[in-house]
C-alpha cells in the first residue's frame, strides 16, 4: 500500500512527466514516488515496448542465457546475423522487460503510468504523444527531465556529431518538453544535472556543456514560473545508470564515492515532499575533481578547495565588525555541514559537537582560497557517519591558517522531535517586551538588514534572554556560496544573536561566539517562520560567557538546541560594536 505524503507539490492527483523513465535511474525514482504518492505519471524513453518477446527469449531471464538462446535460434533458423545485431535483439528484450516492470510496479503502488515511445529532441514525434496522453490522464503537474546521452571522449576526438548528441538530449529535449506541456499547471520541474557541469570532468567536455546549461536555465525558468519549485540537481556519478563497469574502476582508482541508488533515489522524493529550498541549484553526491583540485590521502579522507570573494557573497556586507566584511560563525558551520551531506545523499546532518572559530574569515579585496578537510571516522556505526572537519588557508608565507573546526555526525533517519513547555513555565510578560529593531538602532547588535532577525525580546534578566525570531527570504544570489541547505545560517546567527544582548545588558561589553559545545538539529528552520528563541546562561565571567539555546516553534515542538554556546567578551570590540552610551 502506498504511503501517501501529505505535500502540496506531490499527491495522487499529481500527474509526473519523467523523461528516461522507462529504465534505470529515473524508473526507480518514478517507483519510488508511486509508493509515496500513488500519482499518476506519463514515462518518456526512445525504446519500444512489445506485449511479446520473441520466441527464442521465453523462459530465459539472465543476459547470458539470452545471447547463447538466440545464438541458436537464428542457426537453426539458418539465418545469418552479426555479433552487433545480435546484442542488439538480446538488448531489446531486456529493455523491454525493465519498462514492462517499471509499469508494474508503479500500479502495485497504486500508481497509473503510460509509456510514451519517443525521442525527446523529436518533436513531432513528442508532443503530440504527449497531448494525447494528457487527455487520458489529466495536466502535467510536476516534470523531472532524466533523459541522457553520453559520448565520452578527449574533445579533440569528438564530432559534431556527439557534440549534438549529447547536448540536444539536455537541453532541445527540456525545450520540447516546456513547449508540451502547460508551465503555468507546474508544481515542480527537476532537471538533472551532473557534477559534471559544476566541476568539469576529463572526457565529458559536451556533457559538462550541457549540464550546466541545464544549471542556467533553473534559475531563469525560476524567475519566470514563481510558483513552480525548479530544481537541477547536480548529481554525482551513481552505482548504475550511465555508470559503466569500466567507469566505476575509474572512479574506484580516484577515490570517488558512488551515489547508493537507494539513498539518491531517496533524495529525491525528500526534495519534493520535505522543506522547499529556496536555490534552483544543488549538488548530490561526490565531486568529480580535477586531479590538481583534490588530495585523498585515503579512502576516508576528502580534500575540498573553495575560491571565495566578497562579490560572490553580498550578504557579508551586512555583517561588518568594524571595516571588516566577517564571515558569520553559522555560516562556516553550515558549510562543514553542507559538505558532509554532499558527500552522503540521503543521510541527514543531526550533530555538530565541538565546533570552533580559530580564527575567523574576514573578506579583504580579491579572491581567497580555503580547503576543507572531512576525515570520515573509522568507528562510525551503519546508522550515523561521523566526520572530523577543519577549515584552512594559507598565508603569504604559505604558512597554514586554521579557521574553523568540528565533528559532523549525519544519521540515515532522524528521531522524533521533542516538545517542550517552557514558555508557558517562564511566565513572560508581554508588557515588558521590546521589539527588537530597537537592539539594532541602538548599536547592541551590528547586524545589517539581512541578519536582523531579533523580531522582539521578551526577557532579558541574569539567567534568560527570550526572543522572537524571523527572516524574510533572502535571494539565491545574495545567499551566494552559503545558501541555507541542510542548516539555515542566517536564521541561525539571528538565534545566537541574544548572547551578544545578554553580555550587552549586564556587561556593558559585546562578545563574538568562539565555541559550541553541542547542536543537535530535529529540522532546519525555513524563512518567514516565527520562532522561539530561549537563552540560559550558563557560566559568565569579564572575559567569556557560555549558554544554552533552545529552538522551539509555536507549539513547543524543537527545531535544534545548542549546549554550551561560547563567547568572548572583550572591551575592544566596543570600538567596532556595541551599544555607544548616551
């Protein structure tokens, strides 16, 4: 029976156009959201589908037995017919029974499918089939474009011939399939990528070309269908699909992890029926890196470099300590979470422990190079998966720089999340509260208009500080190379926000956090989400001050908590931040 989510962009009524779904990567998707949905869909693919196999195929099920079956059958059939030919005619039926499959399974889901045969960059062939189909089983709702071709070669050896191959799949194929159906019915529109167009890869200079024309197009096709959720997923490479035996050798010798086609198939469906992101872009899986971008010093050990500048990241210039542009804490932390995922598809970030500032990241003029290390440690259970991370550069001396450091541990299911009564225990006040504009006017908090997320402060006394928190949408570009993923760092640093209010009030003295003890996360907090934020002082001094933060929604269910949330207070920073006294 078939477990329906409850999603506004994924129900039964939903009707799916998958192109490449008939076979591999994106048949299993199409199965899997059947069993989560019970939709309908309308399955694109090149290949033919027959009710009946030829006679020398009957009763045989492995490739092996097929060859040598038909090997026979045309001999004594006395007709000749080449090695080519033949693969061809034993590759037909076992095409034939997969689609044949896909379309059963999706119906044992409660699921209805129609199999449309037909070249996606055809489209005299496509769209009317397509139309013909839509009368049957109603508007397209939400497409996922899987279709693919490969022509892997150094480009000095490739034709034009692959060059359009492989391109026109892409890119004519999404044309096509936009001109068959009504965009305006979209709920979701997948496109999918590769790693590929992002990073680049040896061989595949056409299919990065078309991948990351792909990427592009989210963005404008986002623009242009606000209502519609875009999304192109930069996959890795996978264990099946396009992935050859030979290609998995290759990957296995450079140390690239494959997808698990269980948990990206699972990504998948958590991308349509979990937290809408706000960016059309993302990446799934492992890096294809160039072999001067990386160093796998084992099989546990990943290396990833990252080019950073104050144009690529505009929302910096709302986060000035003094003339300094400053990386936010959240914003460092989110990107050792991000990256662990990354490399994880289907697992999900749930701790952080002993995460460190060292020393932070300031945005002078010009690009700046930062390597990420993730040691996936070696006593990490089939549940959870547990990286050491670490952030450096180098400076002009070439002498190493540590920036940020932590333990990421991802689970493949997170537990239920707590509720809590502690509002209701604390007893505030309403009359006393004050909006939280006012600790932006008056200096207490430093924060540019993209960080003011302080909404109103309720309590404020030597063990507590309560906050209301919430932040408009920030845009894809402005989030530049920190969007909010598995964790939201810009809500985050609004959160942490009322430790620098606590020291403020009864220290007269800003502090910045330099350490967090513990995070553990049940869910990421969206924009335009109102919250409740609950400092408890812990431990202070004239020098540091630590607490902890707990994150609930408005009926006391738990989006995260910290513990042991560390600060530095230091009477220099007053001559960059803080309250200025009348």
């Amino acid at each position: 029976m078939a477990n329906k989510e409850n999603n506004a962009m994924l129900d039964e009524r939903s009707v799916l156009l998958i192109t490449g779904g008939g076979k591999g990567i994106t048949a299993q998707c199409a199965i899997k959201l059947a069993e989560n949905a019970g939709c309908r869909f309308i399955l694109v693919g090149r290949s033919l589908v027959h009710a009946e196999e030829p006679e020398w195929a009957s009763g045989m099920d492995l490739s092996e037995d097929l060859q040598k079956n038909a090997i026979s059958y045309f001999k004594d059939k006395d007709e000749k017919i080449s090695p080519k030919d033949l693969q061809r005619e034993v590759n037909k039926v076992i095409s034939n029974r997969e689609i044949l499959r896909t379309l059963s399974q999706i119906k044992a889901f409660g699921g209805q499918a129609v199999y449309i045969s037909a070249d996606v960059t055809n489209e005299q062939s496509l769209i009317p089939q397509i139309a013909q189909t839509v009368q049957e089983l109603g508007p397209v709702t939400g497409v996922i474009h899987g279709a693919g071709n490969l022509a892997d070669k150094l480009i000095e050896n490739k034709s034009g011939k692959d060059f359009d191959l492989v391109v026109d799949t892409k890119v004519t194929g999404l044309d096509n399939i936009l001109r068959a159906v009504d965009a305006e019915q979209l709920k979701f529109l997948v496109l999918f990528a590769s790693v590929a167009g992002f990073f680049g890869n040896a061989g595949q200079s056409d299919y990065a070309v078309a991948n990351e024309i792909l990427n592009k197009s989210a963005h404008i096709i986002q623009k242009s269908l606000p209502n519609c959720r875009v999304i192109s997923i930069n996959w890795g490479p996978w264990d099946s699909g396009m992935v050859s035996p030979q290609l998995k050798k290759v990957f296995e010798r450079r140390n690239i992890p494959l997808i698990n086609s269980e948990e990206g198939v699972q990504t998948l469906v958590n991308e349509l029926t979990g937290v809408q992101r706000k960016n059309p872009q993302i990446i799934v899986g492992s890096p294809i890196f160039a072999q001067n971008e990386t160093n796998l010093s084992n099989r546990n050990i990943t290396i990833i470099r990252r080019r950073m500048t104050l144009d690529e990241n505009p929302f910096v210039k709302d986060h000035h300590i003094g003339p300094n542009p400053v990386l936010p804490a959240t914003c460092a932390s989110s990107w050792l979470i991000d990256s662990c995922e990354s490399l994880n598809p289907g697992w999900k970030f749930y701790r952080m422990e002993d995460f460190k500032v060292l020393k932070g990241v300031t945005f002078d003029i010009g690009e700046q190079v930062y390597e990420m290390q993730l040691e996936l440690l070696p006593d990490s259970k089939k549940v959870e998966k547990v990286y050491d991370t670490v952030i450096t550069s180098q400076n002009g001396n070439n002498r190493k720089i540590f920036h940020y450091s932590g333990q990421v541990t991802l689970v493949k299911e997170l537990p239920a999340r707590p509720n809590h009564q502690i509002i209701r225990d604390l007893q505030l006040n309403s009359s006393e509260s004050r909006k939280g504009s006012e600790f932006y006017r008056d200096g207490t908090l430093f924060h540019g208009p993209l960080f003011q997320g302080v909404q109103e402060v309720l309590l404020i006394n030597e063990k507590n500080v309560v906050t209301r928190v919430s932040l408009p949408p920030i845009d894809f570009e402005t989030q530049g190379q920190f969007s909010a993923q598995a964790a939201n760092p810009f809500i985050n640093d609004a959160v942490v926000q009322s430790l620098l209010i606590w020291t403020q009030d009864f220290y007269q003295t800003p502090c910045l956090p330099s350490r967090l003890h513990e995070w553990i996360q049940y869910r990421n907090v969206p924009f335009n989400e109102l919250i409740w934020v609950i400092l408890t002082v812990t431990y202070h001094n004239d020098h540091a001050v630590s607490g902890d933060i707990l994150v609930l929604d408005e009926s006391g269910d738990e989006f995260f908590h910290f513990t042991g949330l560390e600060g530095t207070i230091s009477k220099q920073l007053s001559r960059y931040i803080g309250k200025k006294p009348n």
